[in-house]
C-alpha cells in the first residue's frame, strides 16, 4: 500500500454525500469557522471579481457572494456542491480537490474553509490552487491543527486499550502550525502566514458530540483504519472519560489560518 495514501477518498466523498442532509446541524461552527477567515479580507484594499469555494458546504459561498464576488463552488459531493446554490447565484461543480479542473488564473480569491484535511496529497493540491489563482489572487484556508479534538482522540485511546490491551487510530492525524507555513511556501504563495485559532466546543450531552461529526462528514476516512466492528463498550467508555466543566462536555478546534498570494508575475 502507498503510505501517502493516508485517507480513503471514496470514503470521504461517501461521508460527505450522506451527510448534506445533516450539515445544517453543525452551520454554526463552520459559519464562525468561515468568518474568522473571510475577515482577513477586511486587511485588504484589494478587490475581489471571483472567488472559488472549496468545500464550503453550503456557508461560505452565500457569505462571498454578499459582499458581491461571484462565486463558483466545488466540492467532491455532488450533493454537498449542490448545497451552495445553482445559476443564476453562481455555479457548483463536482471536483476532487487532487485533481482540480480549473484553467490557470482562473480567480481572483480560492476560499477553502476546513475542506482540505482528507486530502492525501495536500502540497499537490496547494501547487494546483495557486495555479488557478490570477496573478495578485489570494488564497484563504484553514485546517485543524494539531491539538484539534485531543480530548476525544485521549479517550477513545485510553478506552480501547483498557478493553482490548491496543489501540486502533480513529481520529485523523493533523498537522502542526508551522507545517502549515512551510506548505504555502513550498506551493510558491507569496507573504505566506499560518496563525491559529481555536473554537471552543460545549456539549451537554456527549451523543450530541457524535451526532455532530457525522452530520459534518467529519468520521474516519483514515485508510488503516480498523475494519471490524468496535468493541460495544468502546464509545460509551470513551465518552465517559471526555473532561466536564459546569456540567458541559468541552473540546477544541484549533484552527491553523492559512494565507498567501499568487505573485503579481505569475
């Protein structure tokens, strides 16, 4: 097996095709997601004419074209790219985000708000999406960090070792802040930055944390993951163990920003 082939992309489009009937649940946290990114376009004079959204699910297409950028959208889920809405608000398109159909200097602005974590070939896409940038475009991203939802990946590690001596991975790797940087450099953006934010999480019932994810699309898609069934007690002993605060279950998304421009040479 090809150890870059970390994820199993049928699974991730599968997961993502079921859940664009649940991810109204979860609009909240992609929209703030979505915010604290598109306000880094405030900290520019620059002038947008059009924008492609990458996986935004239904939130960040709306939130382009208000402020009066046209805007197509992709996704890998024909279902979940029909979420963002037909002509004449803008166009939707199924598209894998390895291998992107858009010509060179295609847009001014590449939005992609936490749609690119179940991509193998993370600096091949980068490559590609600078390339669909015009020259001066920018390109907006974030992805979850390393950190993001430690307090799951700790419990379901804990309780599976304590029922069966071992632990399978469940939860995807991430990546660290500085990896991040390092990735738009080596992509060729120009000024690149990754800076970090976190959303913090309060559930008062731990199946709602569950429900949660699957409605997002957001379950394993790892390629190693185990293919039997988990032990019955693994997910309740798991959930017990997740730190309670005021009587509120917390856990934590830390948000690596990402930021670079296409230079104005090409």
């Amino acid at each position: 097996m090809d150890r870059m082939l970390v994820f199993d992309r049928t699974v991730v489009r599968r997961h993502r095709d079921r859940a664009a009937r649940s991810v109204g649940r979860v609009a909240d946290v992609l929209r703030d997601a979505a915010e604290r990114l598109l306000d880094r376009l405030d900290d520019t004079n620059r002038r947008f004419g059009d924008a492609l959204d990458l996986g935004g699910r239904g939130v960040v297409a709306p939130m382009l074209r208000a402020r009066g950028i046209r805007t197509v959208s992709a996704d890998l889920s024909a279902p979940m790219a029909a979420l963002s809405g037909g002509p004449p608000a803008g166009l939707c398109v199924v598209a894998d985000e390895e291998f992107l159909p858009f010509a060179p200097d295609s847009f001014d602005l590449i939005v992609a708000n936490l749609s690119l974590h179940w991509v193998n070939d993370l600096p091949g896409a980068l490559l590609q999406l600078r390339r669909s940038l015009r020259p001066g475009g920018l390109f907006l991203a974030n992805i979850p960090a390393l950190g993001t939802l430690a307090e799951l990946r700790q419990a379901l590690t804990e309780a599976e070792a304590e029922l069966t001596g071992g632990a399978s991975p469940r939860v995807s790797p991430f990546p660290e802040l500085r990896d991040c940087a390092h990735l738009l450099q080596r992509a060729g953006f120009e000024l690149p930055v990754a800076d970090m934010e976190e959303i913090r999480l309060l559930y008062a019932d731990a199946l709602a944390l569950v429900a949660d994810l699957r409605a997002a699309g957001e379950t394993s898609a790892l390629r190693e993951r185990s293919r039997t069934p988990p032990p019955r007690l693994l997910m309740p002993l798991a959930l017990a163990r997740l730190p309670v605060t005021d009587g509120r279950i917390g856990l934590t998304l830390r948000l690596a920003m990402m930021t670079g421009w296409k230079a104005d040479g090409g």
